[in-house]
C-alpha cells in the first residue's frame, strides 16, 4: 500500500511594527499542516498529486509586507509584495494629508487618502513584470517628508 505525503508550509509574513518587515516561513514539524493520499475504498475521494510542492509551494504563498510611518504606531503607509504575479501594492494607511510613495524597478507608485490602495503586478506588462530570480529594492516613503523604509525582496517563485 503506497501511500504519498504532502506537507503544506504557507509563508506567513507580518508586519510586525512599523519599521520591521519580512517573511516567517515555518519549519517542518512546528505545526504545518498535513494530509495523506486517499486509498480507493476507504470513503474518501481521490486525490491528485498537487504542484507544485515543498519550496516551490512555499514560494507562492510568500507575501513580504513593510511599513513607513512618523514615528506614531499605525500612521502612515504600508507596501506588499508576492512574488507569484509579481503583485506590488501600496496603501495610504492613516488620514495625516500625507500621501505614501513606493518606488521600485523605475517604477513609483503613489497613492493618497486613508484606506486607498494602487495595485500592480506582471499582468499589467513592462517593467511591472519582475525578472524572476533576481531581487528588487522597495522604498516606501511618505510624500513630502524624510520618512522612508526600504527592504531587498527577493522575485523567487
């Protein structure tokens, strides 16, 4: 009796205060989940080998988050990335009169009001559409002030 197992290790990123940034990937046995290929006849449906998987799964659950602020706790702007899609966003996160700007790639994106976001990812074309496999530097800034953040996230999927 063949039996496959998969493990399922999402990628969870968080900002976990303003200025910090980055992705948490958790290691195999802290309580990723698991499942085990269904038999014929024991009441299940059959499953297919789902792809892709390990790292490559990983990958494409990875979302890398940073924030910009004044000094207060939530104030401010914050910034994405997931690789998979290329897909970039950024939101103005607090009514200051401040706007949030993200630059990366030869690209800024800006964006201004509380709760309004820009999105943008491969499926808009040219230079939207990141080089796989090589990292890019986001800076995110509010608009009119010194207070900027900048992190090097890598374009792996």
């Amino acid at each position: 009796m063949n039996k496959h197992h998969w493990v399922v290790l999402p990628s969870i990123c968080i900002a976990a205060s303003v200025m910090l940034g980055g992705c948490i990937t958790p290691e195999p046995g802290d309580g990723a989940e698991s499942m085990t290929e269904a038999e014929p006849g024991d009441g299940a449906e059959s499953m297919t080998e789902a792809e892709p998987t390990g790292e490559a799964a990983a990958a494409l659950l990875t979302t890398y988050v940073m924030a910009v602020s004044d000094g207060g706790l939530f104030n401010g702007g914050r910034a994405s990335f997931e690789p998979y899609g290329d897909k970039v966003v950024v939101c103005d996160t607090w009514a200051d009169g401040r706007g949030v700007s993200l630059k990366y790639n030869g690209k800024e994106l800006r964006v201004s009001g509380k709760g309004s976001c820009v999105t943008r990812s491969a499926s808009n074309g040219g230079s939207y559409n990141l080089e796989e496999g090589k990292s890019f530097r986001f800076t995110i800034c509010l608009i009119g002030t010194n207070f900027c953040n900048t992190k090097i996230w890598p374009n792996v999927n």
